[in-house]
C-alpha cells in the first residue's frame, strides 16, 4: 500500500490526529467519558495504521519490539505502585487521597497515574498483538512450504524412508 | 402498550441478548473450524456485554456525566464499569485463541476439530 | 504492615509478575518467583494463623472505600483454610519448577513463563481473597488466561498440548461467562455486587425466577471450571499435555479454587434456606459427584499414561468434593474443605514426583515404571504413598477426609451413597496395584532408559508426602479448621466434631 | 512393673530385635541369638501383663476428635498376647534352624520382616480401638508380604499376588468402610465391653454392616475369602507355622471375635439376630475346607485347608453370641494356636531331613523321626477335640454356646468336622506309623536340635492347656 500516494498522505496526516486525541482521551478520562483502556487503543491504532500502511518492517523500526514488553509490565507496575503509595503513607491499597495536599487534589494524581498505567499496558498489548499477529502470518506462510508441510507428512513417511535405507 | 405486549415489548433487549446467546453458543459447540469457534465465543461474550450494558439504562437518563442540575436522572454507570473489564478479559481471550489457534496450524496443518482428532488418535495408538 | 496481609497476599505475586516477564535470566526469574511464592505462602499461613486465633473475619478495604460501594476483601475462616493451599502448593511446585522447566521450557521463554505462573496464583489467591462478586470473574479470568498460556507451553514437547489448550480455552470461557451471567441477574436483582450484600439482599426476591436462573448459571459456569463430571472432558488432556510443573500446580489449586468459589456462592450468598437448593442443586450435585467418581477412577484403571491416570483420579476426588457439597450440611461442608486441602497435598506428591521422571523420559507411562521402584525407589515410595492417600488408608491425610465424608451420608441416612462412595474410593486400589506391580514385582526391561534422582529431585514431592502423612495422623487442628470454615456457611446446628 | 510399661514392651521389642537383626547382619550367631532372648523377655511380658488387672490405657496420637491410635489391653487382646508372645521365641528358635538346615537366602531380610510382623500383632492384640486395630492389621499383611514372596521366583511372586490382592482388597472394600461407618454412627470406635453400636443402628442393618467385617477381615479366612492362606504356603514354613497358623489368621479371627464382642456386643447381636447368617457361613466354611483338606497330598495345603477349617470354629464362637460359645472361641485361639503351630513344625521338620513335601511318600517315616510324629500325633489329637488335650474344652464350650443358642445343627457340624479331623489328620500319623515304608531309613534320622526342641515343647503345652484351662477362661458375662 505505500505505492498509493492517497493513502499515504492520508495517513500521514491522521497518525498524529489520532495520537493526539489519543492522549486527549488519556488525560480527560477522570473528568469525562474516557480513560486509559480506550486511549490505549486508540494510540496504538496510530501505530496499527502505520504499519499497515507502510508496511511490517517500517512499523517495527517505529516501535521496536522490545517496547512492548516493557510498555506491558511498565504499566502495570505504574498502576500498582501507585496503589502501594497509598499504603506507604499509612492507608490502604488504592487510597489515593494521601497522595496530595488534599484529598480532592490526591484522587486525581492517582486516578492519573493509574489511568496512564492503564493506558500504557493496553497501548503496548494492542501494538504487540498487532504485529506478532502479522508477523507470525507471514512467517507462517514460509513454514507452510517447507516445515510444516513436511512436519505434516512425517508420520507417514518415515516407514517408506526406513525402507529405502 | 397492551398489557400483555408489556412483557415482550418492554423486554425486548432480553429477547436480543438470549437470541445472541444462543446463535453464539451454537457455533461455539457445532462449528469443528476452531477461528469459527472463537468468533462464536465473541458472539456469546458479546451478549452478555450487552446484557450488562442494557441493564444500566434508566428510563429518561442521560449519560452519567454531572450536569449539575439535581434534576438530572443519570443512567447507572456502574454496568459500563464492569463490562469494559469483561471486554477487554474478552479480548485477551480472543488474542489467546488465535495465538493458539495459530500454532496448531503450524503444528498440525490444520484447525479443523475433526482432522486433529484423528491426528491425535493416530498418535496415542502407537504409544500405549 | 499486619493489617495490609489480605492485599500483599495478591498483590506480591500480582506485582512480581511483570518484574519476572522482564527479567532475562532463568535463575533470576526463578529466584524472584521463589521469593514471592514463599512470601505468599508465609502471608497465608500468618492470615490463617491470625484468623483462627481472633476467631472473627478480617475485612481489607481497598482504597478505604467501605463494603457495599468499594471493594473489600474478605479473610473468614473459609478462606483462611484455602489460601494456604494455593501458596503453599504453588511455592513447593515452584521448588520444583527449577528442574522441570529447565528440562523441558525452551529456556528464551523461562521469563514469560514464571511471569504467567505468578499470574497464575494471584488470580487464584485473588478469587479467593476477594469479597466481590465481579471481582471474582476478573480474578478467575487472570487465572485461567496464564493457565491456557501455561498448558500450551508445553508444545515445545508434546504438542497436543495446543488443541488441549485450546479446548480448556473454550470451556474455560463458557464458564467463565455463565458465571458471569448469573452474577449480571443477581446484580439486576439486587443493585450490590458485595458477597455479603447480596446474601443480605438476596432473601426479598428469593422466589423470584431471575433468582433461580442466576442461581442455575452460576452453579453450571463453576462446575464447568471445577471439571465436575460430565463436564470435565477439558481436564484430562490439559492436565496431560502440560508442562509437568504446570500440572503439578494447576492438579492441586485450580479446580479446587473453583470448588471454594462455588461453595461461597452457593451457600454464602444463596444460603441453605434458598428455596429448592437442597433437593435441586444439593441432590444434582450430589448424583454427578457419584457418578464422577466412578468415571474418573474407571477411566483412571484403565488409563497407561500416568499423567492422564491420576487427570482422570482428580475427576473422581473432584466427585468427592461435589459429594461433601451435596451432603448440604456442616459435616458434609467441612468434608469438601478437608478433601480440597488433603486432596491438593497428595496430588501435589503425586504430580511432583511423575513429573521428575516425565521431565528424565520423556513421558511417563506404565513401561517407563516397569522395574522402575529398583532405579529411583525413592521417588517411586513417594508415589506409593500419594497413591495409599488417595485409596484413604488410615494415617495418611485421604483417611481423614474421606471418614468425614462417609459421615456427612450416614448422618443424613445415605448408605446407599455411602457405600457407593467408599467402594469408588476403594477401586482407586486398582490403579495404584498397577503402579506398584510395575515399579516393583517387574524386572526393568532391556534398553529402558537409565532414571536417576537426586534429592533435589525428589524433595518438593517428599516436601508434599511429608505434609500428606502428617496431616494424616494428626489432623485435629486441621479438622477444627475445616468444620469452622464450613460454619461460616452453614451455623452449627448439628454435626458438630 | 506398670502395665502401660509392659504395653511399651510388648510393643517395642519386637521392633528392637528387628532393629538389631539389621545392626548384627554380618554376625549370624548374634543376630540370630538377640531375637530369641528378645522374645523370651516379650513372653515373659506377655505373662505379666496377663496377670496384671485390667484398665491401663496408653494413647499415642489423636488423629481427629474421635479417631485416635491407643492400646488398651483387655482379656481378649491380652490372651491373643500371650499367644503371639509366648510363641514368638519358640518360632525364632526354630526359624533359626529351619533356615540353616533348609540353606535358605536372605536370611537377615527374612529375620527382620519377621519381628516386624510380631510387632503388628502385637499391636493387634493390644489395640484399644478399631482404627488402630485396622492400621497394625494393614502393617501385619504389607510385612508379611516379603516372607511370603521369600523365595523369590515366579510361583511364589504369583502366590503372593494372590496373598497381598485378597487381604488388602477385602480389608481397604469392606473393614475400612466397616470401621468408617461405625465411627460414623457411633462417633466412636473404642472397644467398650458390652459393645458400642446398640441404639445407635437401625438393627436392620446390623448383618449387613457384620458382613462388612466378617468379609472385610480376609484374615479370618471365612470362604470364599480363604484363598490366600493355600497361596501362601509358598512361604518358607516357619512364616506357615507362626503367621498362618497363629499370627496373621488368629490376628484375623480374634479382629472378627472383638468386633462382635466390643463393637457389636454380644446381647446386641443375640437380640437383633444380626449374626444368624454368620452362623451358616462360618458352619459352611468348617466343612467345606475339611472336605477340600481330604482331597490335597501335600502336607502344607492338607494343614492350610484345616487351618480355615477351624478358624469357621472361632467365627463361629462370634457368631453363636453366647457369652460361653465367645470364651469357646477365645479359648480355641490358644489351643488351635498351640496345636496347628506343632504341626507346622513338624512338617517343617520333615522337609528339612528329608525333603519331603507330599504325605503319599512319608510312609513309615514315623519310625525314623519319632519325636517329630509323636509330637504330630498329640497336636492333631488336640486339634480333632480328644481330651485331655486343649482342642477338646474349646470345642466343647461352643458346643455348650450352640445349645445355649439353640443351634442344634451347629452340634451337628462340630460333630462332622471332628470326624472329618480324624481322617485327614488320623491319614497322615497312620502313614506313618503304621504302612510300609516307602523309601529305605536306615535308623533314626530327626531334624535339627534347634526344630525339635521347639516342636516338643509347643506339643507339650497342647497337653498343659487343657489343665491350665481356669486360667485362660475369659468371661464374658451373661
């Protein structure tokens, strides 16, 4: 799809569109409708887009793979430190409102942070689905030719094999 | 409304959702392809999704968003809440399936239920 | 940093996880799993032994927000008795984990591996530990995610394991989601997802058919996750197929959790007084733990592979438990309670041990034991003994429970189902004479291959018989144990030890 | 000394000697010597704590509330202990030259399996309730299981298929159920005098739960459940004298004696008749072994046969549930014991001079082994009931219980069974004293010293019971 320049431009245009109310969606998410599950998708459909437009290994050299991993575990563990905050300040798991000055203030720098955690694991999940998906596919149809096909047949092939020695 | 439509027409959400239920537990039990059977298993997810979905609304609310008129009658959020738990527990299970499903492609040559059975069968028999 | 035990019970291994995914090393991510599954295992028995002496339940508000609107969770008697379970099984597997999964993981994936593990025993200590019904499903779902990933890990050896992922995958889901239906109608119902709350709430619309429809979901989506006769057909070849550290962990815990999360709902939220519960879902779960038995230990004689044999035995201790749940009274309660713990300990013993020479073999199967008892009589003593348990002879722990057992029926005038119940348990004698006419009344044929052990081999299985015996002999303690956490269910009226 | 010190004893030599026989394995003499000074302490213990009044109790562990493993010795356990304990050192002595004389492998195994075994019985015997009867009954077959494996080739494998399958099986079906269900009814199984279950059972199902012990305790050889004692015969025959003539089926009858004397109780049994059917079971089982004894030439299966034969006398003495048909039955323990243990022995005797196994070729040997035939002579005399030998009170006290009963076809029985005694046994001394020889002795060829003088004194005490009869009564009341 790169030879078409339509699709391209387009596209070229929208990524940043969609990353930025990705992030529109991730920070407004305690105030309005929004929060880190739907931010997370939709950043990485940013990424999504990208590769299918420009093709696997473009989209690889955007987000390395390694990212994913850290991004997954990155965010949870934003998400549960945050929840353990709370108790090194003396309260219970997930209180937020010792965080701040004041309570109000404290929900919301947790709710944030949370929200964020959130965000990143599901940003990362959904990009590393993407393209483990894609590229296993491919990957696959080269196995189906040679390995698997034989692998497939093994079984049955292997009396005729010893006859032949 | 009739009183004895009240019960069809006015749960009629409940009639969608066992409909969905039932169209996607059928393909999960009698489909041997195994990506029909996830599709079927998202169908029967999807059901219930909306199950929870349909329940939290409250006649006349609006989105539970604070207006700040006391007035305001605000659909139960709470349903919302915990559905999008259950999608995204949907999703990973979704992701697992596929993964799965792809491997046993590359292994077996095959996701049909029936052709992996019989490769299964022809694999115990030596063995024991 | 006492009152923060029931979260740091799900939040260690919750949190180790991503570290574990992140670390490359095997010994690394082997040593932090160990560290946290031992400090699980500490935490439970601290909970357990802080529950038993207040006597009282132990309520963990997550971000202080109180019962009915935040999420609590709730330390009773009950759960005090099966966390130990999970974190104590899933601390000696992980002992033994070390050797299995380096023989038979590809080592790139030992991260992954014990990050799905951790994952594994906190969705379990999760379901337990929490007090809300949704929580539970999200708890559950955890589990079972890392447990289909974990079974089909073990690809890289035997690659049935997929469609035997794949499988309990599909079956997992289905029940996990009538599950959660039911939890949808009784949310409907009553407007609280609170355990407590709905027991409370639950009476006013009791006769009502959308109470008996939840009810009826529920129950199906956790027999279908407790394997319970016929619908455990996704069992088996899990249990088979997976990784041997894997089944050793999942045989124990998994099924059991979901026993524990069924007895919480049946009795602690639908309560014994709800109508039609003893003589429908008492007596259903009564008939198929019957039939259960006799299917699984039948299968279980005949079975050659040994990893299936003792699948299809769990089947059958699975019946046992459904039978002290459709006894539907205290006795019978702390009978289930008693099987859950004992049953867990032998099969750990068990699984343990088979898997050390699966992970030297290849497989194991009735020819790898032929003659096997002069090679490795040390493992192979190990399974004589999990294998006396699950028989129930005297002094070993499958006694205790299964006298309870008995008694629950006789004391409701069962004999019939008593007898049925004993002899089931005795044709459990067939399977392990085959193991022990294999391993020691036949010599080792010609080209077998060499089996050895050593004692770090061998010990996490002993670790377990050790245990099996001594809760064996005495198990007073554990009975007290038992018979208050079927109280909280059911008030002691009668039956009291 | 204290009776809960004699219980310690009773229970911890037997397992210091075989503690020792591991420690003394390459210093035969030793080894073999500490068992038998070990047993005549143990005998000696027996004695004492025969003497000693009733009512010392020593609990070693409580399992669950309800379920514990105790020793409480009562007149029962305490005869069956004098029994075991009494002839324990005669059986080692002679064991010792059995297996020197018959060249024997494994000798130090064998030894040290063997004073396992006593230690089970012992812990039979002195059992204080059900549950740990039922766990040294378990140990008693699992350590019996090496010696009668002894030999080690394929026959004797088989048969000890046939030993271990019937007895655990039985046992783990029918005992164990036996025992849960009476805790379960009962809340729990210590054996009380006068029993534990009445008002606690439906009496309905009083046979059936009887069925479940009488069935469930293989030992006891009840047919169809007797297969195991002919396979088991492959044994060595020291194992055939002392476990198959005394321990593991006396152990077996005395389980059944106990479970109907303290479990059940007898009034219980005689009110609601739930051991009728007993009656006829155990009446079939004396006769049909006798018959099947007549028809076997070997020497060891004619006496297994006899064995089953009058262990239905001991069923029957618990089935009849009189008081003086019970003290029948607890006496027929001693004197059968003393009695079929001398004719192992002197079969033992025979084959280790002579190396003979079937009675068609011991014609005329009662010429050349004397001593060993008179010896056969006087216990199969006692075990036929001819006074004034031992067999002869027991037999006569449960004829007394049977008509105490009303049981006169049970008169009928005895009466046959005793005839049929006298041919299979009258066949084997006729033989020998008085047909032709069929091989060519030259003088007088006995067995070792070491058999002989084991052999005479167990003939002799078939001869001192029948005296000492006041003193080995138990009564059970009326």
């Amino acid at each position: 799809m790169q030879d078409d320049v339509v699709i391209r431009v387009v596209a070229k245009v929208m990524i940043p569109a969609v990353m930025l109310f990705a992030l529109y969606v991730q920070f407004h998410g305690d105030y309005g409708p929004g929060g880190g599950f739907q931010a997370g998708v939709i950043f990485a459909s940013a990424f999504v887009l990208n590769a299918v437009v420009f093709g696997l290994n473009k989209g690889r050299h955007v987000w390395p793979a390694h990212y994913n991993l850290m991004g997954i575990c990155g965010g949870v563990l934003i998400y549960g430190f945050t929840g353990v905050a709370g108790m090194a300040f003396g309260e219970n798991f997930l209180s937020f409102n010792v965080l701040a000055d004041d309570p109000i203030a404290g929900q919301h720098l947790g709710i944030l942070l949370v929200e964020f955690g959130v965000g990143l694991t599901v940003a990362a999940v959904m990009v590393m689905l993407f393209f483990t998906f894609a590229g296993r596919l491919s990957h696959n149809r080269l196995l189906s030719k040679s390995d698997a096909h034989e692998r497939r047949l093994a079984p049955k092939s292997s009396p005729s094999k010893e006859v032949t020695k | 409304m009739s009183a004895w439509m009240d019960p069809i027409l006015g749960q009629w959400n409940y009639y969608l959702v066992i409909a969905l239920m039932m169209i996607g537990f059928y393909a999960v039990i009698a489909r041997g392809n195994m990506v029909k059977k996830i599709v079927g298993l998202n169908i029967f997810q999807t059901s219930v999704f909306m199950l929870y979905i349909s329940m939290g609304k409250v006649a006349n609310g609006t989105a539970p968003i604070l207006t700040g008129e006391p007035s305001t009658v605000y659909s139960n959020p709470l349903p919302h809440v915990l559905i999008l738990t259950a999608i995204v527990v949907g999703v990973s299970t979704t992701a697992v399936g596929y993964a799965l499903i792809i491997r046993i492609q590359e292994s077996f040559g095959s996701i049909e239920d029936d052709d992996i059975i019989a490769m299964l069968d022809d694999e115990e028999a030596p063995a024991s | 940093m006492m009152q923060h035990l029931p979260i740091l019970q799900v939040l260690l291994p919750l949190l180790a996880a991503p570290f574990a995914a992140l670390l490359r090393g095997r010994e690394l991510a082997w040593g932090l799993t160990f560290l946290t599954t031992g400090a699980a295992f500490l935490i439970s028995i601290a909970l357990f032994l802080e529950q038993r002496a207040l006597g009282t339940t132990l309520v963990y508000e997550l971000g202080n927000w109180a019962a009915p609107i935040g999420i609590v969770y709730v330390i009773d008697a009950a759960s005090a008795l099966v966390l130990p379970v999970i974190s104590g099984i899933g601390f000696i597997a992980t002992l033994a984990a070390r050797q299995l999964v380096a023989a038979e993981i590809d080592r790139r994936d030992h991260g992954l591996f014990y990050a799905a593990w951790l994952l594994t025993i906190a969705g379990m200590l999760g379901q337990v530990t929490t007090g809300d019904a949704f929580n539970i499903f999200v708890f559950l779902e955890i589990s079972s995610l890392s447990a289909y990933a974990l079974v089909a890990m073990g690809s890289g050896r035997d690659r049935r394991a997929l469609p035997a992922a794949f499988n309990y995958l599909i079956l997992g889901t289905v029940g996990a989601t009538f599950y959660v239906i039911g939890i949808g109608l009784l949310y409907m119902l009553t407007g609280t997802l609170n355990l407590a709350d709905l027991a409370e709430r639950l009476p006013q619309v009791e006769e009502t058919r959308a109470a008996f429809t939840a009810m009826a979901f529920i129950a199906l989506g956790l027999f279908l996750k407790m394997a319970l006769f016929p619908l455990h057909f996704w069992l088996v070849p899990a249990y088979a197929h997976a990784p041997s550290a894997v089944t050793a962990l999942m045989a124990s815990t998994a099924t059991k959790v979901s026993v524990y999360v069924l007895i919480r709902l049946i009795f602690g939220v639908f309560g014994i007084e709800f109508p039609g519960l003893v003589d429908g879902v008492g007596l259903l779960v009564l008939t198929l733990g019957i039939a259960g038995a006799f299917v699984g230990t039948l299968a279980a004689i005949v079975e050659t592979d040994l990893k299936k044999l003792f699948a299809q035995s769990s089947i059958a201790q699975l019946g046992y438990m459904a039978i002290g749940i459709g006894a539907m009274s205290a006795t019978g309660l702390a009978a289930a309670f008693l099987h859950l713990f004992n049953h867990a300990l032998m099969k750990g013993a068990l699984f343990l041990a088979i898997g050390m020479i699966a992970a030297q073999a290849g497989r194991a199967t009735m020819g790898t034991l032929q003659g096997a008892g002069k090679q490795i009589p040390i493992t192979m003593t190990a399974i004589l003994f999990g294998g006396l348990a699950l028989i129930g002879v005297p002094l070993t722990a499958g006694f205790i429970s299964k006298v309870y057992l008995i008694r629950a029926l006789l004391e409701q005038d069962f004999w019939l189902l008593a007898g049925l119940t004993f002899v089931s348990s005795a044709l459990a004698l067939a399977y392990v004479w085959k193991i022990i006419e294999a391993a020691w009344l036949r010599p080792r044929p010609e080209g077998a291959p060499e089996l050895s052990e050593t004692p770090s081999q061998y010990m996490p299985a002993w670790i377990m018989v050790i245990a099996t015996l001594g809760f064996g002999i005495y198990a007073t303690p554990l009975v007290d144990a038992a018979f208050a956490a079927a109280h909280v269910f059911i008030p002691a009226t009668v039956g009291a030890p | 000394m204290s009776a809960e010190t004699l219980i310690y004893m009773l229970l911890g030599l037997p397992l210091l000697a075989s503690a020792l026989v591991l420690l003394f394995r390459h210093q035969p003499n030793l080894r073999d010597g500490q068992a038998v000074g070990l047993g005549v302490v143990s005998a000696w213990a027996a004695f004492q704590l025969y003497l000693l009044p009733t009512g010392a109790s020593v609990t070693l562990v409580a399992l669950a509330p309800g379920l514990t493993l105790s020793f409480t010795p009562e007149p029962l356990g305490k005869l069956f202990a004098l029994v075991a304990g009494t002839l324990w050192p005669l059986a080692t002595l002679y064991t010792i030259g059995y297996m020197r004389g018959a060249k024997e492998k494994n000798h130090t195994r064998f030894m040290f399996f063997y004073a396992i075994a006593i230690h089970a019985t012992m812990g039979i015997a002195l059992s204080g309730n059900l549950l740990t009867l039922f766990v040294f009954y378990e140990m008693l077959t699992f350590s019996t299981y090496p010696l009668v494996t002894h030999k080690g080739d394929e026959a004797a494998l088989k048969a000890g298929r046939v030993y271990l399958g019937i007895l655990v099986s039985s046992s783990i079906v029918f005992l164990l159920f036996g025992v849960i269900g009476v805790w379960a009814l009962a809340g729990t199984l210590d054996f009380v005098s006068g029993g534990i279950l009445a008002g606690k059972i439906d009496p309905f199902y009083v046979p059936a739960l009887l069925a479940l012990f009488a069935f469930g305790i293989g030992k006891a050889a009840l047919m169809p459940l007797h297969r195991w004692l002919p396979a088991a015969m492959v044994a060595p025959t020291p194992v055939s004298a002392l476990l198959h003539a005394v321990a593991v089926v006396k152990a077996g009858v005395f389980t059944v004696l106990k479970v109907s004397v303290y479990i059940f109780g007898i009034d219980f049994l005689q009110q609601t008749g739930g051991s009728d059917w007993l009656v006829w079971a155990a009446s079939f089982s004396i006769l049909a072994a006798s018959i099947v004894a007549m028809t076997k030439t070997n020497l060891k299966a004619r006496l297994a046969y006899s064995t089953v034969s009058q262990l239905g006398y001991i069923v029957m003495g618990a089935a009849l549930a009189t008081p003086l048909a019970a003290s029948g039955a607890a006496l027929h323990i001693a004197a059968h014991g003393a009695g079929k243990i001398t004719l192992f022995f002197c079969a033992g005797a025979i084959y280790v001079a002579h190396h003979l196994t079937d009675i068609k070729d011991m014609n005329g040997l009662g010429r050349t082994m004397p001593i060993t035939y008179g010896a056969f002579a006087l216990a199969a005399l006692s075990i036929m009931g001819v006074p004034p030998l031992a067999g002869a009170w027991s037999k006569f006290m449960l004829m007394g219980g049977a008509l105490d009963n009303g049981y006169l076809v049970v008169l009928g029985v005895l009466m046959v069974s005793s005839l049929l005694n006298l041919v299979y046994l009258g066949e084997i001394i006729l033989r020998g004293f008085f047909a032709s020889p069929s091989h060519k002795w030259d003088g007088v060829q006995e067995a070792p010293l070491a058999m002989l003088i084991p052999l005479s004194i167990t003939a002799l005490l078939s001869l001192l019971l029948f005296f000492t009869v006041d003193f080995l009564m138990i009564d059970f009341g009326g």
